[in-house]
C-alpha cells in the first residue's frame, strides 16, 4: 500500500542520514513520486464506464422549410429530455461540406427528391432514418433501437384491458371452485319448494261386507 512504501522509504532515510543529506530533494521527490504512483496506479479501482457514442444529427439552419425545422427542433428536444448524448451538424454552415457530402452519401432520400434532405439521423458511420423514421420509433417505444443503443429501461408492455380487473362474481366462483364448494346446495329440510303440489285422489269406496 501507500502507507506502507512511504513508512519503507522514511526508515531508509532516517538509517541512512548520508542519503538524506547528499541528495535532500531528489530523496523528498522520489517519495512524493512513490506515493503519486501508488495512488494513480492503484489496484482494486473500477474502470471507468465507457462514453456512449455521440447520436450525430444533420441539420439546416437556414432551411426555409416550416416543417423542417419544426421536426429538427421536436428531435433534439426530444434527445435532450432523454439525455441523449448528440452532436448536431449545421449542413449550411461554412466548412462542413465534407459532413454534407458524407449525409447525403449515406442517407436516404425520398421520391422526387436530388438529395437526402435534413434532419437525418447516424450513430458513428451508421445510418439511423430521418424524421418519418424517428418519429414511429418514438411512437413505438423503440427509440433506442432506432439509435443502435442499449436500453436504459425495459420497453413497457401494455395489458389487456380485461386481465386488469376481473368480475367480483367470477372471482368468488374461482375461489368455490377451488375449495371444493358442491355445485348446489342441498334444501333446507322444512323449507318451501316451488313445486305444484299433486291433486289429491279422493279414497276408493268400499262396500261393506254382510254379516251372517
């Protein structure tokens, strides 16, 4: 450890008071040289977490396009809110046209359309979509997919509106079901019936026997 090397080197020093006295600063800076070594290059600290890349995002800043420059502004809105980390690339600026060429090589451009039109969209060198595309990735919950990056949450899967909440009278013929309630319960002995009671059957005559 620190401590350890720095104790070494001081009890060196006081044994050797020649040393100490022959080279009094290179002794003194070697040891702070120790100690900055031991500190920097220590074992056991965590490696720090790597940058995520930079989403690059094509713009035009002079574009004349209301609807443009709406869906620029709705993207790095969006971003931010996110955290995203993004790097915004002004097309019409003066000296990008190296940017502006490497767009339009690698974008996609709609029907009608001489080249690819801003904003556009990459990770790195690769090629994400332009608005249309963000915009149902966005929708869809799938943003990060759209932008080749890991999730930070896990995508939210919407239920079914039936699964939330179940009948009151479903859920107690669940619960009888399962502790073994019969199916009907049994009459109440002296309880009335619905059932029409039988016509009574007047009793047969008889005649009577002679008696000798």
């Amino acid at each position: 450890t620190v401590q350890e090397i720095f104790l070494f080197f001081s009890v060196l020093l006081c044994t050797q008071p020649s040393l100490h006295t022959a080279y009094p600063c290179q002794s003194v800076c070697y040891l702070h040289t120790v100690s900055i070594t031991q500190v920097t290059m220590g074992e056991g600290e965590p490696a720090p977490a790597a940058t995520p890349p930079a989403i690059k995002i094509f713009i035009s800043g002079n574009s004349g396009s209301k609807e443009i420059s709406n869906a620029q502004h709705r993207i790095t809105m969006i971003l931010k809110s996110l955290g995203i980390v993004m790097e915004v690339v002004d097309i019409s600026a003066p000296g990008v046209e190296e940017q502006r060429d490497f767009m339009r090589a690698g974008a996609k451009k709609k029907e009608g359309q001489r080249f690819a039109l801003p904003p556009q969209l990459f990770n790195g060198e690769k090629y994400c979509g332009d608005y249309d595309d963000f915009d149902v990735a966005n929708e869809d919950d799938e943003l990060e997919e759209f932008l080749c990056l890991p999730r930070k949450t896990p995508k939210a899967v919407p239920g079914k509106p039936e699964d939330e909440t179940k009948p009151e009278a479903e859920n107690a013929e669940k619960v009888a079901a399962a502790e073994g309630a019969p199916a009907e319960a049994a009459p109440v002995e002296g309880a009335p019936t619905d059932a029409t009671p039988a016509e009574a059957v007047p009793p047969e005559e008889t005649s009577a026997e002679p008696t000798s």
